[in-house]
C-alpha cells in the first residue's frame, strides 16, 4: 500500500550465473492524494553474467486522485536474462473507480553497459478536454512483459507464435453469410476483442522482446501471465502467477 507521499527506493544486484525473483503478495494499492502529492517507487538492479533477475509483481491499482510515479533501471550483460512485468489497473473498477486517478507514470530502462537497450514509458494524466476513461474505453488493464536473454528465447518464440495465432482469429472481419448465388458478402467492422495483444523483437541481435496487452479484466491479464510464463517454474522452482 501506497499513500500520500510515500517514497520507497530498492536497490538489487543479482550476481553472475544467480537467479533471483522479486514479486508481491498482492496489487500494489496507491491511495488518495490530497493537493499535488504523488506516490513514488524506484527500483535499480544489476543483473550478473548468465544471471536472472524476474520482476513478476501484481498490477498497481490507483484509487480515485492517486498520484504515482514508478522509475526501473535495469543494468545488464550480454548474457544476462531478464522478465520484467509492468501492469496497471483502472483502479477499483467493481466498486466504480474507472481510470479516476489524476496521473500515472513508469518508467522502464533496461541498459547493456551503459548503453540504452530498451527504453520504455507510459504516462496517463487527466485531460479536461478527453478524460482517461475515454481514452482506455472499456478497457480496463495495461501490462507490458519484457523478455531479454539467451535463457528466455524459447519463451519469447512461443509467446510470439501464440500471440500472432490468436491475434489473427480475433481480429479477423466477420463476413455476412449467404447462398451459392447470393450477393457478395460484405464484411463487417469486427468487434474489439476482450484482451489485445502484441510482441515486438527489440536489441542489436533480437535478443529482447517485448508483449503489450491490454484487457477488459484483470483475470484475462492473470491467465496470460500464468501460462506464458510457466515456463519459468524451471529456473525460479514455482511457476508465476498460480491460480487461488
């Protein structure tokens, strides 16, 4: 839990041919701000020669005018392996609280000695001309995974393969049906499907890649992690995000 002002700063240093795993025991939950208070996390590791380091956290949810602000650095090798997931929520939406924080901010920077590998950042802010609930439409979950690393590349093939399969049908126009002799069938507009996502190769060699989502619910987002990351449970010794 985060309130008003809260500051909280993490330094990791997973060293050469470790594996370590950061995660929570819950959403991160950042409460009200009062005037223009934010909450804010910083995280900065360095990641070892055939190291590990898996940052597999629940999603932030933002109450109704929470400020918040996230900055990630992550510092690594050419042969270090990195799983980053970074996940937000439109806040308590069961009870109402649709996009109804004032701003959102993280960071993402994953550096190879010194130099930018991935350079990642989101930021949402209320706008009085088109609010964030407009914007995101029914939308109620972000999440990006990042996957960097020889030890990884056969989960980033198979996420790839996955993702682009079940994108192809969702996103495929319905046609109009019709007899043998019946008019050309016209197509229709598609419907927005309940979890979009995509994989796009990053770095020098295609040794990154990075999956962004986005969902009507945050369940949808849990069985994507769970099952595109199972593999996992074979260097970290329990696969992320179990079921309850």
């Amino acid at each position: 839990m985060l309130f008003q002002g809260d500051r909280i700063s993490c330094t990791v240093s997973v060293g050469d041919g470790c594996t370590a795993a950061m995660t929570t025991q819950a959403s991160t939950k950042v409460y009200k701000a009062v005037g223009l208070k934010c909450s804010e996390q910083a995280l900065e590791a360095t990641v070892g020669k055939d190291a590990l380091l898996a940052v597999i956290p629940d999603p932030v949810t933002c109450f109704s005018t929470a400020r918040y602000y996230q900055k990630q650095v992550f510092h690594v090798s050419s042969s270090s392996n990195l799983v980053l997931v970074d996940w937000f929520t439109s806040g308590r939406y069961e009870s109402g609280e649709i996009w109804d924080f004032n701003s959102y901010k993280s960071i993402n920077h994953v550096l190879s000695e010194d130099q930018p590998l991935f350079i990642d950042s989101v930021l949402l802010e209320q706008n009085s001309n088109c609010s964030i609930a407009t914007r995101m439409q029914e939308y109620n979950v972000v999440a990006m995974v990042v996957l960097l690393g020889p030890k990884l590349k056969h989960i980033q093939d198979q996420m790839q393969d996955e993702v682009k399969n079940m994108m192809s049908v969702q996103l495929r126009p319905p046609t109009s049906g019709g007899g043998r002799y019946a008019a050309r069938p016209q197509p229709l507009l598609p419907q927005r499907p309940p979890l979009v996502a995509s994989c796009s190769p990053f770095g020098r060699t295609g040794t990154g890649m990075v999956a962004r989502i986005v969902a009507v619910s945050t369940e949808s987002v849990y069985a994507f992690l769970r099952h595109h990351l199972a593999p996992l449970e074979l260097f970290l010794g329990a696969a992320p995000y179990p079921a309850s």
